[in-house]
C-alpha cells in the first residue's frame, strides 16, 4: 500500500459517505481518511521548503502510518516519545534513524541500547544536563557501544531575568554559553557522541494564532512574533557554539504549527512534524495552516433524554494537557451537534445537542475528532484506512501491537 495514487474527496460530503462505507462496522472504531492524510503531508513538504520533515511518532502512534510518510519524498527518520519505543522501531521495525525526543531514566533500555551496536547506530539520545550523562553511565557500565546523543536547547521566551517564562518547561540549557559546556562535556566522555541538536518551540508550534477572542489572537501573536525574533538569534548563537565543540549531524527544531517559519532559519536542518498527518482539532486555529481533519472516531447513540440531547455510549476522549474546553473532542458528524456545558465528553456516556441531534435515534452513529493527534491511538487497536471510497487496510495502533510506551 502506498500513498502515491490516492485523491482527496470533498470535505463537505466525505462523512456521510465514509459513515455509509463503514455502516457494517460496530462503533467505537477509528477511521483515517488516506487521500486527506497524503494532503497534508504534501502541505507540510512544501511548507519545509526542501529540509526534511523527521515523523513526530508520538503524533501517529501506528507503524503502517509511520512506515507509509516515510516512504514519501522530504521525509525522513522519526522522532520517538521514549528510548523503548525507539528500540522498538529501530529493531525490526524498519527505522534506522531514531531520536529519542525526551530524555529518559529507563535503566533497562538503556542496558539494552549499549550492548547492541546495531541499536546504538540508529538510535539517539536526547541530554540537558551532566546529570543525565551520569545516569546513562551508571545504568551501563563502562562497556558496551558508544551511544549517539542529541543536545536539548530551550526555546522558551524569558523576560525580566527569567521571572516571566513563556513556553515549555523544558531544557535548562537556554543560552550558547550553557550549550557549548554542556557539548564540552558530552565529547569528554568515551561513552558519548554528541551529533545532534535540537530546540522545541512548543508555544508557537504547538499554540494556535487564530482562536478565540480577538483579544486572544493579538496577545498570541504578539508574543509569539517577539519570541521568534529572539529564538532565531539566540538559536543561531547556540548552534555556532556547539559546532565549535563538535560536527552535528542536524539541529531540529519546530513542529507542524511552525514548519515555515523554523526552516528559514539557516541553522536549522530539520523540522519535526506528527499531529498535521491527522489534523486534530487543536490545528483548526491557526492562520498559516490549511489541513484537512484525517482522523475520526465513532460512537453510537444509545439514548435520547429528550427529543433535543442524543447520548452517546462513551466517547470522552480527553487530550493531555492543561484542563480545558480546547482539550475535549469535537462531534464533526451528523452537523448541528455540541457537548453540553455540564457533562461535557464522559467515559461512560456523552450528551449531545443541537439541531443534529433532534434527528438522532439510538442506534446511529457519531463521529468526533481528537483535540490531539495521537493520543487518539490509545484508545483503539485498530485503524481503518480509507482511500477513494473504499477500506483498503485495517492496521494495528500501538495498543493493537501490545504497546504502551507512555
């Protein structure tokens, strides 16, 4: 299965057909739309501007998906949630070029990464701190393969003298200084080789423009606008220093909510992308992105509390992150539905109204979309992919293949 020859349908009239097309299945399942998915990872292509995209998989969290953007053009290794998924893929799993994007405290992995030399090529690292290099050293022993190691620059915005933090709370190294001790310290070590970089700016990438209240938009474009300004310096400095130290293989940065803008950084050398395969919801509100939603979940009614409320069986769905409306699924199909205010999306049951719902009786079916990309994944087996009117493969999830790496 490829994605070469497969066409986008029309979004206005695809859910009907693709809830006519999966009629004989029974809910909950999961659909994803192949001619969308091929779409936006064109999009994303072109948005790159010729450097590779390396798969964001904790954003797909299905091999086949994964195995089937890499085979396209402008795409390139993955970026893994953990060192034992990362093992996992580059093991057997076709990839044989692994970031671990998070640093990781799993001893056994770890053990596993040093005593397999193939596994210590493919795979590498991610470090911020000496603490980390003395925790690997600890949990290996001083034999074994060297391991491949990326550097973690933070990308946050601080102002006042660190006081006002903007962004994620990730590395602590933030300025070129830092860096280039810390690199000193990486390639002082036989364990260690330091061939990466990378700098994740998860308040522009990951926060959308144009959601909200006027008010809202400006205040993140302001700060997002100011914040890129000071990245683009502060992480070209950086990227200098470390390159004094040692000859980097790539520096990545971004993700899907900021391809364009990180690659015309003349330091960067990749951007890393997962969540606009799918198109959660979350990437609906930004000004300088057009994804088509590729990912669905389905539920079926079960009863009608009133002639107006259709509840669903389950579909509560919730995404990670701070507490929020913006995290909760999104009935798409049947139009005219919403979550009530009180219960929200449950576990066990999801009370829906709007005009849809008046028309709604049990035994009907629901599609909703995911706040987020592969979090989605989790909650089902199997993926049912769908291309030019037709299911043409039904591919395990993560949790299909008995994993669950976080």
């Amino acid at each position: 299965m490829t994605l070469d020859l497969i066409t986008v349908t029309p979004r206005a009239a695809e859910l009907a057909a693709l809830d006519a097309l999966t009629a004989d299945l029974e809910p909950p399942f999961a659909v994803v739309d192949l001619g969308a998915l091929r779409a936006n990872s064109d999009a994303m292509v072109a948005a790159a501007a010729g450097k590779p995209i390396r798969v964001a998989s904790k954003s797909v969290r299905c091999r086949s998906i994964t195995r089937l953007v890499l085979d396209l053009p402008g795409y390139h290794g993955v970026l893994a949630l953990t060192l034992a998924e990362a093992l996992w893929l580059a093991d057997g799993g076709g990839v044989e070029d692994v970031v671990v994007g998070y640093p990781t405290a799993d001893r056994a992995a770890l053990q596993r990464l040093a005593a397999d030399k193939t596994l210590a090529k493919r795979v590498t690292l991610m470090v911020d701190s000496t603490d980390q290099l003395d925790l690997i050293e600890s949990a290996v022993g001083g034999d074994g393969a060297r391991m491949r190691v990326c550097l973690d620059l933070d990308a946050s915005l601080r102002l006042l003298g660190g006081k006002v933090h903007l962004g994620p709370r990730r590395s602590p190294v933030h300025d070129p200084e830092s860096a280039a001790a810390l690199a000193r310290a990486i390639v002082g070590r036989r364990q260690f080789e330091l061939v990466g970089l990378m700098s994740y700016e998860g308040h522009i990438a990951g926060v959308g423009d144009d959601a909200g209240s006027l008010l809202n938009k400006v205040q993140i474009r302001a700060m997002q606008s100011v914040s890129a300004k000071e990245l683009r310096e502060r992480r070209a400095k950086a990227v200098d220093a470390v390159r004094e130290v040692a000859d980097l293989e790539f520096v990545n940065g971004g993700g899907t909510g900021s391809i364009a803008a990180t690659v015309s950084e003349p330091a960067i050398t990749e951007v890393a992308a997962g969540s606009g395969f799918y198109c959660p919801t979350l990437f609906d509100g930004y000004r300088h992105l057009s994804l088509d939603p590729a990912a669905f979940y389905v539920m079926s009614v079960v009863r009608k509390p009133s002639a107006d409320l259709a509840t669903t069986l389950g579909g509560g769905w919730v995404a990670s992150g701070a507490a929020g409306t913006d995290r909760l699924p999104t009935p798409a199909w049947p139009e005219g539905l919403k979550l009530t205010g009180l219960e929200g999306a449950g576990e066990s049951q999801t009370p829906l109204h709007g005009p849809g719902a008046r028309a709604l009786k049990p035994g009907d079916r629901v599609w909703f979309r995911h706040a987020k990309a592969g979090e989605l994944c989790e909650r089902v087996n199997e993926l049912h992919l769908v291309a030019d009117g037709e299911i043409v493969a039904i591919v395990p999830t993560y949790r299909g293949e008995g994993k669950a790496f976080l």
